[in-house]
C-alpha cells in the first residue's frame, strides 16, 4: 500500500496538447519541487487534481485551485495526462502497480504518463513496459533546475521518450506551464540516464571547486578574488559561476544562508548511488564518481544530509 512507505513527496515549436473534455491533468507527489509544479500547471489554465500523502500539501494545492483526490487511483481515473514526482523508485513502482490504489488499477486508455522523478533507468524502462501493456502512453522525464526553477516554472526536462509524437505531447503538457525547455534523450529511460549522467557531473565538479576554495583559503587568497579569479579562467563552471560554496562569495546562493534550501546533500548522494550503480551494471569504471559518492556520504553521515550539497566545503574545512 501507499500508505505504508514512509516519505514525503517533497520532487512551445509544438501544439498545445489539451486534455478531453471533463478530463484532467493529475499530479502525484507534492514535495518542495512537486507542489510548485503542480501549481504552475493550475496557473496555466489547466484543471488539475493532486494526490499526496500529505494533507498540509494537499490544502496549500487546494487554495491554489487544485481538487484533491484520495488515491493515485482517483488521480488517474479523472485524468488524461497523469504527472509523478516521487522520491525514488520504489516509490514510483508503488504509486502504479499497487493494485488496489495505484495508477494502472484506473488510467484511462491512451492517456498520457509523465514520470518527472529521478530514478534509476531500469525501473523507468519497467513502468513504461506496464503502460505500454495497459495502452497507456508512458514518458521519464526528470528534470534540472532545483526547487527556484520549480517556482519560476523555468526548469529543463529530459525527456526519454518512444517517439517523436509521444514527446511532442510530453513538451506540450510541461512547456510552458512548468519548464522553459524539453529534450528528447532517446527511448524510455534515456531522460533518466541523462539525468544520472548530468547529476553525477555536478556532484564532482561542487566537490573539487569547494576543496580548490579551502586551498585558496588556507594559502591566503580571499574567497572573492579567488572566484574571480576561476571564473575568468579555465577552471570556470557552473559551481563556480552561480552556486559558490565557500561562504560570502556569491549572494542568494545556499553557502550565504547556512546552506539551507536548495539540493540536498542526501539528494546528491541518491543520484551519485543511482550513477554508481548504472556503471556498475555497464560495467564502465567510475572512479571520480564513487569518490564522489563516498564523500558525499561522509557529509551526510555528519550530520548534514539535510543541507544543500555545496556543504561538501565544511567537509573540507573540518566542520
């Protein structure tokens, strides 16, 4: 049952593609990133109906002009195009194959599933086996952007979709209303890889640009002129540039307010895990990752897994 996993849903070159009428857009998982996509679609016109384990989440979509419903199932049986953003995979295989609640217990034939969750590809690839089956139509389609984008409605969507009609309906439904861009991956699963891929990027390059700080640090440099410095060199990146770690840098970035908001350290390690464990099954070697991963464990195990990742520079400085 869905009850029983504990967790808090926290996460246009095409036509516009328009539900049938008296349908809905459902939307399941209204975590911090979820709740303002959600809202985003309700602000574009749409009709939406949510479903959260959470009733605090749930009033905030209702004031916003959502319905409320009291399953996945209900979500589904109401919708044309039903919308998952959910902590991790089992969450996600729950939420459509528990037979009494979930979303493949009700969906209506042909409509259309976008699962915006970060998970791993192979689970992905199984959801859309199961949509196919129930002649549904089935897209991953996690995202970039964090929890601002989410509330700006500007975030990035890759997208693994089976073709091109099936992403076109998937960019129709996201762009505008919640993102600025959707790019098609490849097949089911590929809008998952790529995520894993990106991710796993990110987490390395935060963790060498926050040890570069703590050197610069250390020998004297002053944090500012040293992210000058990076920035108008070859070291610059998107760390760098936008979300410096090392504290009084930058402004309105999660190292200026103790490290709250933003992307969580345990939601890094996550991804990392997700990424370590694809080359594992790819049999592709991921030393930079795994140390990554080990590192970002480490600062988790302190204590900060609630913090934003660019915490991995108090790793550094021995806090």
């Amino acid at each position: 049952m869905i009850r029983s996993l504990r967790f808090r849903f926290a996460m246009p070159s095409v036509a516009r593609f328009s539900t049938a009428a008296g349908k809905s857009t459902g939307f399941i998982g209204l975590g911090n990133m979820g709740a303002s996509m959600a809202i985003n679609l309700v602000k574009s016109g749409r009709k939406v109906v949510v479903y959260d384990i959470n009733q605090a989440a749930l009033a905030k979509l209702k004031d916003a002009g959502a319905s409320v419903a009291s399953t996945p199932a209900e979500v589904a049986a109401q919708s044309e195009v039903v919308i998952t953003m959910l902590p991790a995979s089992p969450h996600v295989l729950d939420v459509f194959r528990n037979p009494k609640t979930g979303i493949l217990s009700t969906a209506n034939k042909g409509a259309l599933m976008i699962d915006c969750s970060t998970i791993d590809p192979q689970s992905a690839r199984a959801v859309g086996e199961d949509c196919r089956n129930k002649g549904l139509v089935f897209c991953d389609a996690p995202v970039s952007g964090g929890t601002a984008g989410a509330a700006a409605g500007t975030l990035t969507f890759m997208v693994g979709a089976e073709d091109a009609a099936s992403m076109a309906k998937t960019e129709a439904v996201l762009v505008p209303a919640a993102g600025k861009k959707a790019i098609h991956c490849g097949g089911i699963g590929s809008g998952q890889a790529a995520k894993l891929c990106n991710n796993l990027l990110l987490g390395i390059s935060m963790a060498g640009l926050a040890e570069a700080m703590r050197l610069g640090e250390k020998l004297g440099v002053d944090p500012k002129v040293l992210g000058g410095v990076i920035n108008s060199s070859s070291g610059k990146c998107w760390s760098s540039e936008v979300y410096n770690p090392c504290p009084g840098v930058l402004e309105n970035v999660p190292a200026g307010r103790g490290y709250s908001g933003g992307f969580a350290t345990d939601l890094m390690l996550k991804d990392l895990s997700l990424a370590t464990a694809a080359a594992r099954d790819a049999k592709t070697p991921l030393p930079l990752g795994g140390l990554a991963q080990q590192l970002y464990a480490l600062n988790s195990a302190q204590g900060n897994g609630s913090l934003d990742f660019s915490a991995i520079y108090q790793l550094f400085k021995g806090k």
